[in-house]
C-alpha cells in the first residue's frame, strides 16, 4: 500500500480495538458494541459485520456471534463519528429558581439529562438550549452538556442546578468536586434495617459482567472511592423509606451501593428491585407488590433536596422538592398496608 493510499483510507475510516472482560457474559456483537462505540446504530453495525469489518480473534463474524470473555475485536466503520447537533426543543421545564447566573429545576422521572448515545432528542439539554441562550460548557465535553455540572438518571426525580455562566458553570463544578454540596434524597428500599442509621463504602466501577451498570469493588485500586450515607425515615415491614445524603455523587451510587447491601430500590430494574424480594408467599400479597410496581414504574429515587455555595454572592443556596405523584402514592400504599399488618 502506498503512502497516498493509507492516508485517504486514514481519512475515511475510523479503527476501534476493544477487549472483552473477563466476566463478559455471552452477549450479540452487535449489541455488544453500541454500549462501547459513540453514536453508532445497531443497524450500522449489522451492515459493518455483513460487508466483513468486524473480526474476532482475527476473523470475521456476523452479527449475531455472542461476545465471550476475552475476546479481542477490532471494527473498522466510516469515518468522521457523527457530530452530535444540540436541537433546542420546547420542551416545558419545572424551574424552581432562576437569577442571572444559576437556574434549579425540579426534573421529572423519565427525562434523560444530556444527548447520548440512543438519546438525541427529548433531553433536559434539548429543553435547556430551547428556553436559555448560550449556556457554558465543561472542557472536554464529547457530547456538549451546556450548563451541566452534574446530572439525575434518567428513572430519578428531584432537585438539579444549571450553570448560566462560564463562572457559575466552573464555580459549581469546583464545589462538586470539592464535595461542599448538600445533597439529600429519599428511596424507597426493599427490606427491614437492624439499625437506625449507616454508612455505606465501597468502591464503584463498571460491573465485569454488564458494563451498563455499577457494581462495588473491595480492591482500591479499581473504580471510585463511593461513600453513602443512610438514615431511615419510616419502616413499612418488607420495605422501608430512608434518606440518603451523598458525600460523593458517582453514577448510580445510591442504586448500587443499595443493592451492596442487599437492600436494592423498589422497582429498580436494573439492580434486582423489580422483584418481590421480601414478604410473604400469599397471592393477595403478590398482587398487592404488582400494584405498587404499576404505581411506581420505576425505581423509587428522589433528589429530595439540595444546597450550594451561589457562585456570585457566596450566599448559602438550598432548594427542597416534594416526593412527585408517583412515589408519594407508591409510600403510602406501602404506609397503609404496614398499618393492616400490625
């Protein structure tokens, strides 16, 4: 191959090596790699396994071959990555609290935070370019995240601030790194707690057998350092309504380290709460557990509240939420119910 050539191919194409852990389940290629490859569809991945760019091990394989541990792909797919356009969208937003440099908004259950991949539109940053001009960002940031120095899953509800200004935006940023926020939610967790109170620790990572969620690592060296803080606020008997108040902010932090410690959040899909975990075998009581399930549809997780330094002023900011419809009727079924037992 000529120069020339290899650097027209450079040009066009893009080259991408990945291994696969140790604990990989089996799991199509295809599927495999849209969790690892920015804005790439399964569609544009089939039509790259059936012209022969994906191999395995060196050889080639078609779309439904099941990633194993180990393995060792490479994909070559056109180049450039599409850029990712910001689409304002007038989308209605529930905003708490606005001045010249900070916005808190109140975000429901169900909204994605910033674009991604598989989420482009109907995003909290589509309907936060829609209503404000010329929001900051973060260096470094792939997808472009305006104003965004911290973020809510997107089956999560409550309280999040937004950046006005490039001060506020890296003033904010300074604190959450920092840790002098106060934040505080309440969940909605499976099980009974010996104790009033608790802390949890336990490094966080990408879980070696589904990289879409957390899992805890004992071993400092992997992950982040993750420290929860529990207190519990009611006691229904199979579940019990608690508050938690992180010292750090990692991703699903609450969700995994709930799950750590065997108490997962009620109707959390992803960490085995969607399950009857705990309770009796009576089918009265199974179909009671479906009723909050339809009643919660998600996992039961609030941004209760929370406290900044205002980047300007200095002033002590603190923002509170009440439980939204959803989980508030899911407690107090669960109230109610706690109440015929006694």
């Amino acid at each position: 191959m000529s120069t020339e050539n290899k650097e027209q191919e450079e040009e066009l194409f893009e080259h991408y090596k990945i291994i696969a852990d140790k604990g990989q389940e089996p799991l199509r290629i295809d599927r495999f790699l849209m969790d690892r490859i920015p804005n790439r569809s399964r569609n544009k991945l089939q039509v790259a396994a059936r012209n022969g760019n994906i191999l395995v091990n060196g050889k080639t394989v078609k779309s439904n071959y099941k990633v194993k541990p180990d393995d060792e792909i490479s994909i070559v797919l056109p180049y450039p990555v599409r850029n990712l356009e910001l689409i304002p969208e007038n989308i209605p937003l529930n905003i708490v609290y606005e001045d010249d440099d900070v916005i808190v908004i109140n975000k429901e259950a169900g909204m994605v935070v910033h674009p991604g991949f598989g989420n482009y539109t109907g995003t909290l940053v589509n309907a936060l370019v829609y209503h404000f001009d010329n929001l900051p960002s973060l260096p470094n940031n792939y997808f472009g995240r305006p104003g965004l120095v911290h973020r809510l899953d997107k089956n999560t509800s409550g309280i999040m601030v937004v950046a006005k200004t490039e001060d506020a935006l890296t003033h904010l940023a300074k604190q959450f790194f920092d840790r002098t926020t106060q934040r505080r939610y309440q969940a909605l967790v499976w099980g009974d707690f010996d104790e009033d109170e608790g802390t949890i620790t336990g490094n966080l990572a990408r879980s070696l057998k589904n990289r879409k969620i957390m899992d805890v690592f004992d071993d400092s060296e992997i992950g982040k350092h993750a420290v929860t803080h529990y207190k519990v606020l009611e006691r229904f008997g199979y579940t019990t309504l608690v508050e938690c108040k992180l010292e750090t902010g990692r991703t699903h932090q609450i969700r995994v380290h709930m799950k750590h410690i065997k108490h997962p959040l009620f109707n959390d899909i992803e960490y085995g709460g969607d399950r009857i975990l705990k309770g009796t075998v009576y089918t009265k009581y199974k179909q009671f557990v479906e009723n909050c399930f339809s009643v919660l549809p998600r996992q039961a997780l609030h941004a209760k509240s929370l406290g900044f330094e205002h980047p300007r002023t200095g002033e002590w900011m603190q923002f509170e939420s009440n439980l939204p419809e959803d989980m508030a009727k899911g407690i107090e079924k669960w109230r109610n119910y706690s109440k015929t037992k006694k």
